[in-house]
C-alpha cells in the first residue's frame, strides 16, 4: 500500500460523457428507466409486480404523523409478523395500515434517489427534483424521532427492531440510503435526506460498538460498511468511519452473532434452537474478515462487503485488511469469475459456488453481483492503481452490468446466464430462476435499479484523482477537469470505446499547469502505443505523463483490439473444448436469430481460422438504432438426423460449413426470444 497513489472519485459535476455508447446508457437510465421506476416504486405499472415501497413510507408516515399529533407514546399496530414476505390477501384492496414486500422495499426509495442524484448533477432538470423532493418529504416524515428509519419496523412494532439483523436488512436499508442521500446531496446541495441518513447512522453509531450493553453485531447484508465511508467523507464524521470498521471487524467472530441472535429469538419464543437456520458462510460471518481467502456466500453481500473493506483500509492504512481484499480478489478472479465478468456460480442461496465451479445455463450470475464487483475493482484502484483491477471492471461492466437491461431501457435481467434454450428455462423447474426474455420489473427489484446508479455515475469508475494524479481508468468519451493546485486543467477525450481503441486526449487550460496523467493500458491489447511528449514512468500497467500541460496538447492512445479466442481453465468442466471470443472489453456470444436453432450443434472450424479470407472478420450491425459489431467465423453444423434411435454407432459426423456470427454479450435478447451462447464448442 503505497500512498502515494491513493485516489477517489472525481466528483460528477467535474464531467460529462458524451461518446455514442455511455451517453446513450445513461439518457435510457435518465428519460426510461428513472421514470419508469419512480411508477414501479408507486405501483402504477400495469401488469408489473407491486413495489409496495412508497406506500409503505405513506403508512409509516401517517403512523408517525398521529403520534406527533397525539403526543403520546409510539404504539405501532401489533401484528405478529408474517416472515420476509407479507402479500395482501386482496391485492386490490390492501389493509390501510400494514407493511408489504420484503423488509428491504425500503431501497427501491434510495436506490432510484441514489440514481436521480446522479443524474441531476449532470442533467439538472426540475421538474423531477420537485417529484424528488417531495418523496423526500414523505421518507423523512417516516422517521421516528430517534432517527430510526425502516419502515418494516416502524410499521410492523418497533419493539422487534435490530433483533434479526441476519435477515432483515434493516442496516442494508441504512447503507442505501445514505447511498441515496449522499448522491442527492452532492447532486443538487439539498441535505434533507442526508439528514435523515445521518440521523439514523446515529441512531445505530448509539447503540452499536464494543461497549458493554450495546449491540455487538453487523450487517446480515453488507453495504453500510462502505456506505458508512462515503458518509464519514462527505461529513467528517469519524464515528461514522468507527461503526464500519466495528462492522468489519465483528464480523466472524466467535460466538458467532447470529446463531446467538437466532438462539435468543428462539428463546424469546419459548423455544430452543437445535441448528442455526442459515450457515454464516452465506452471510461471509464464518470467520474474522482478516483471515478469509476464499469468496463464498451470497455474491452480492460478499462484493458489498469486500468493497466496505477496501474502503476503510486505505482511509486507516490498514494494511492487513487490505491483504484479506487483495486475497479474496485474486480467489474470485481466479477462480470465480465468468468471462462475461459475471460472479455467483449457483443459484441456491444465489451465491459463489466452489472453484471453478462456473456453469453456464445454470449460472446465476445477479446484475447486482456484477455491479458489486465494478464496486470493488474502483475501490482497489483507489489504493493500488493497477491495470488487472481495471480489467475486470471493465469486463463486469461492459458485459453483465449492460446485459441487465435490454436496449430500449425498458426491461432488465436478474439472472445473466452465458448459455440459454427458451424451452429449458421454460420447462425445467432447475432453470426456474433463469428467464431468456427480459422482465419489466421484479417484486425483488434490486438489480435495475442498481443499474440505474451504476450507469449514472459511470464517469466516477472512469477517472478517480490524487491531489497531484488524474487517473483514466475507462476510455469514455467526453471529458473530465481536474484541479492541480490553483489551476484547472480539462482532459477532453476522444473514443470511440469499446469498438475502436484509438483515443486522442485533449488537454485545455487557460494557464499551464504541472500534474500528472495516469493512463490504463488494458490487459486485453499486447501493443499498446502512448504518445506524449511529457516525462513518462510506468507502474503496473499505468502510463503516468508528468509536466508542464498547455492548452491544445494532446495524448494520443493506441489500444490495439484483436479479437481474442478463450479458452477457460480446463478445471472449469463446463467450458472444457469450448472457447469464447472477446474484443477489447467485449465477451461475445452466438444467438438463434443469427445461427439457426440447436447452438450446441455448431463448433469453431479450426482449420479454416488461418484461411485468408475465412477466417474472423468484424461486420458493424444495428439493432434497434444502437450500433454495435458483430465478429464472423468459420464454423461446421452437426447435421440432425430423423428422429429414430436415441443411441447408435458412432460415426464422424459429416458436418456442414457454416459462418458463424457472434455479438456483443451484453446485446443479446433484444431481437425476439431464442437460443443463446457465449462458448461454442471447438
Ligand atoms: O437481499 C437484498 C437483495 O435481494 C440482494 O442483494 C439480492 O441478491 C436479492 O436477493
Ligand atoms: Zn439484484
């Protein structure tokens, strides 16, 4: 850990993307998904899942509205609770005062403010800051006076409150919303909801920590950990630095706090616990943080987590901590990680499996995971600004995060498998939780709105900053100002990423200014050529330009992108005499609409690959508007023979030859349903 290159994410006001490819994620996410999710969010989509969410801040509002007014003791209704999920009984006519949805709804609110934020420091627009400040206006009147916000407690009895933080999010609702209050904040200057966020951090800094008679326990689902850091930057506030590291460091220790928490709500009950209902793996609380090294458990909670870990292991200099990150990074990617960028091998418990364990139809692979792991790899360039980090950023992003949502903005994966046959999804009960047409909402909608943040906030994944670095991590196009002492220098950037690696950054100052630009060269080009005419060092695969910068220079970056044709560690059974062709940051993968029905039936024709004239050519295609490539390659057919006998002789196949057409991952479905394929059989 060298501090020397520590560095944090430029603020959105300092830049703009305007290239062909982000600018159009983040305008869908802006005038289709914002929109669309506020409806979601206020259950006024015709046909899809309700959200319950804003209803339910409606009736906590109106809870705390009458014990204001009454001025007496907080009374919630006593219902006996009804588990994770409470429905109505009558969907048409809930009961006026009851919480409904998961005990997370809450964080359909602060992701989609989280979102909103974002998209007002770029694009201010007030009409939708008023829609924004009244929902605040509604969130904050839900809170109790004490500072606690959830609404599924605060509807449900508070009496109950932080007596099952291993299921019932109740910290993971804190964690969104001061991710959503913090964003909101920078985005238009308005601390309302940061108010109410620092009000609850406050309520559980009060009554967590290692002091006798307080709570000793820690997030079932991670996020405070490194929501409490952006807290603790955006205010000062040390104790909000203190409760994430308290978080971290509780976790896995002995006794373990759930099962102790499960016993005594067991005991409460009048009953005596025999086994604990969930292993703590699941929940990452198997052992101290320190001395994990393998990711297991809950894909999405795991990177929440270890990105809280990396974050307070560079504002302490905590080395070890940041060994523990360095160690589970390194078992992910070596072991863990789809080439599409996608994490999470299993479904049951949607979760990492073993080592090298990553099938393909099965996969589980959630939005969120992907999006989590973007989380990490930004938080471990921070501290440690090497390229292989950046790799896998990129790959998450330009892959699963934008296959969770189709072109048009206006449907969204969960579930990002590389290989799908619609009649299996539909007819095997295995494959239940993997659908091959996009949904338009979820009634567990974490991930579209996580993109809807993630996309939003991009440039904040692309350039991060040292007082004297500037660092490109992403080639977006559009530009980003940093400030070098008292002068103001603006990088203008040229790209046309993700399908042409050629760049050209501009420099603009109205003086000269002396700092330094780091530039990534990515791990998936073998040439890469930087021109400048500034000093230059390289580290880890960051070309570092130091100097005098004036007005009009320029840096000029070539990123060859050879088509690349991978073969997975032949420990990965699935993917064994199978390859799978990238581009640049681009995983590609085989649909029915371009090949034909029956995927598994094609195989790469080897023998044509060096062919001159046959062998991988890259063909521009258009699909609804969006441009992208396509990459073309000599392939053979298995032939279908009538149907007969299901076994017989073997015999070589006599195979047909065909050209076979891949695109982009994150592309596919968007053409009608059909079969899907990222490795094809060589
Ligand atoms: O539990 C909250 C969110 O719902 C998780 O992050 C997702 O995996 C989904 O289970
Ligand atoms: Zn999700």
């Amino acid at each position: 850990m060298n501090q020397q290159f520590f560095s944090t994410p430029v603020s959105l006001r300092q830049t703009a993307v305007t290239d062909d490819f982000w600018n159009r994620a983040i305008e869908l996410v802006r005038k289709e998904v914002i929109p669309y999710q506020w409806d979601a969010i206020n259950d006024r989509v015709p046909g899809a899942a309700p959200s319950w969410c804003m209803r339910n801040f409606r009736v906590a509002a109106h809870l705390m509205r009458d014990k204001r007014q009454k001025g007496a003791a907080f009374v919630p209704p006593s219902y006996t609770f009804r588990g994770f999920e409470a429905l109505p009984e009558d969907p048409a006519h809930p009961e006026e005062d009851r919480f409904y949805g998961f005990v997370f709804q809450d964080t359909d609110f602060s992701k989609w403010i989280e979102a909103v934020g974002y998209s007002l420091a770029r694009h201010p627009d007030p009409e939708l800051e008023k829609i924004a400040d009244e929902a605040i206006d509604l969130v904050c009147a839900a809170q109790t006076e004490d500072g606690y916000l959830d609404t599924y407690y605060i509807i449900n009895g508070m009496d109950a409150a932080l007596t099952n933080l291993r299921d019932h999010h109740e910290l993971y609702c804190l964690g969104h919303l001061i991710e959503g209050a913090v964003a909101y904040y920078q985005g238009t200057g308005k601390d309302k909801l940061l108010k109410a966020a620092c009000g609850f951090a406050d309520y559980i800094a009060d009554r967590f920590g290692p002091e006798e008679g307080k709570c000793h326990g820690y997030p079932g689902h991670e996020i405070a950990e490194m929501a409490l850091v952006r807290l603790y930057e955006v205010t000062g506030e040390e104790r909000y630095l203190n409760l994430s590291r308290y978080f971290i460091d509780q976790r896995g220790q002995e006794p373990n706090y759930f099962i102790q928490e499960e016993r005594d709500r067991a005991a409460r009950a009048g009953q005596v616990l025999r086994r604990p209902s969930t292993d703590p793996a699941y929940h990452q609380a198997h052992k101290p943080v320190r001395e994990q090294d393998e990711a297991v458990g809950h894909a999405v909670r795991a990177v929440y987590l270890y990105s809280g870990m990396a974050d307070a292991a560079r504002l302490t200099g905590d080395k070890a901590l940041f060994e523990a990150c360095s160690r589970l990074w390194d078992n992910i990617v070596r072991k863990k990680l789809y080439v599409t960028g996608g994490i999470g091998g299993t479904h049951v418990g949607e979760a990492f499996s073993y080592a090298y364990d990553l099938p393909n139809d099965t996969a589980y692979s959630e939005t969120c995971a992907a999006i989590g792991l973007v989380f990490f790899a930004r938080r471990m360039l921070q501290i440690s600004p090497e390229s292989r980090y950046a790799d896998v950023m990129e790959q998450a992003l330009y892959n699963t995060v934008l296959a969770g949502m189709a072109l048009d903005g206006k449907s969204f994966f969960y579930v990002n498998p590389l290989s799908v046959v619609p009649e299996a999804c539909e007819r095997d009960k295995r494959l239940q939780h993997v659908k091959h047409v996009r949904q338009k909402w979820f009634g567990c909608a974490c991930c579209p709105p996580n993109i809807a943040r993630l996309a939003s906030s991009v440039a904040q994944y692309a350039w991060t900053e040292s007082e004297d670095i500037l660092y490109t991590h992403l080639y977006l196009g559009g530009f980003v100002e940093k400030r070098f002492g008292d002068q103001t220098l603006k990088l203008d950037i040229a790209s046309r990423f993700p399908w042409d690696g050629h760049v050209v950054a501009t420099i603009h100052a109205e003086q000269p200014v002396n700092g330094t630009l780091a530039f990534r060269v990515p791990g998936w080009t073998d040439d890469a050529r930087v021109s400048s005419d500034k000093e230059r060092r390289d580290r880890s695969g960051y070309v570092y330009l130091t100097g005098r910068w004036q007005d009009g220079d320029t840096v000029v970056l070539d990123f060859p992108m050879p088509i690349r044709m991978l073969t997975a560690d032949p420990r990965v059974r699935e993917d064994i005499g199978k390859v799978a062709f990238t581009r640049g940051p681009i995983t590609f993968c085989a649909e029915e609409a371009d090949n034909g029905a029956n995927l598994h039936l094609l195989r790469v024709d080897r023998t044509r690959l060096e062919l001159p004239g046959e062998g991988l050519s890259i063909k521009p295609q258009t699909t609804f508007g969006h441009h992208t490539l396509a990459l073309t390659l000599p392939g053979l057919r298995q032939p279908l023979p009538e149907e007969g006998a299901l076994y017989h002789p073997f015999a070589v196949p006599d195979e047909e030859q065909v050209t076979i057409t891949l695109i982009p991952y994150y592309a596919w479905a968007n053409r009608g349903p059909g079969e899907m394929s990222v490795f094809i059989r060589i």
